[in-house]
C-alpha cells in the first residue's frame, strides 16, 4: 500500500512539472493579433512598443506591392479590414508565399517589428487568398 502512495506522489509531481513547463511554454510564445487600428493606438500610447514583436492582420493594398530587381526585397502595403484609410508598409526579406499577390483581395498576417519611422519590418507573411478555397457558384449548385 505504501509503495501506491509513493507512485501516486511521484505521479502527481511529473504532472505538476509538465503542466508547468506547458503552460510557460505557450505564454512565451502566444503573440496577439493587431489589427492597424490598434497597432497605431498603441505606438501612440506607448512610443516604447516600437521594440516589441507583434503580429498584426489586415489586407494588402492593391497595386501597392513592388520587389527589388537584384534580392528579395518586397515592399507593400496593408490596410486595415474595417478602416481602409488606415494602413502601413511593410519591408520583407524573403520569399512571398504563393497565394500573395496584390491584384487581388489577400489578407495577410505580418509578424515582426514596427519601426519608429513608420515602416513594418516582417519576419514572417501569411498570406490568405479566399476566392482561391472558395466554391463558385457552379460548383455549389453541381
């Protein structure tokens, strides 16, 4: 009967420490999605929010995007969903997902760090183009 006690209290505490690390290990790594509303409340607010790592969603302008000839450098535009009047550029060094285009309605999910000139340097792009998942009407009616 003891021994039960023993497994039970050896148990309980490998559980208390995986929960533990579970826990700080998702808070660590959570960032909350900024809408460009918000993000400009906040550097407004909080001039010190320039140094910290955000996410932030919204939809590319069109005909805002362009690319340097000789890198991956891209350059474009994001709008807010709700407020298209506010928006911000985005400098991003790598290759643009397959779904990223400004021709059509994409809405995007930067990752990175909103500059204190007013540029959002991104580390990563999610980009999201729905008519590509979209049923037509066709298809819907079979």
């Amino acid at each position: 009967m003891r021994d039960n006690g023993k497994f039970f209290a050896g148990l309980g505490g490998v559980a208390l420490v995986v929960t533990y690390l579970i826990w700080t290990g998702v808070s660590e790594t959570m960032l909350y999605y900024l809408t460009p509303v918000e993000l400009i409340a906040r550097v407004a607010e909080d001039p010190t929010f320039h140094e910290v790592g955000v996410k932030v969603s919204g939809r590319v302008v069109q005909g805002s995007w362009t690319r340097a000839p000789d890198e991956l450098l891209h350059h474009f535009t994001v709008a807010d969903l709700e407020d298209e009047s506010i928006t911000f550029r985005v400098e991003y060094r790598d290759k643009l997902p397959d779904t990223f285009n400004d021709t059509e309605i994409v809405d995007v999910v930067v990752e990175g760090r909103y500059r204190e000139d007013g540029l959002f340097e991104a580390t990563v792009v999610l980009a999201k183009c729905g008519s590509r998942y979209e049923a037509t009407q066709e298809e819907l009616l079979g």
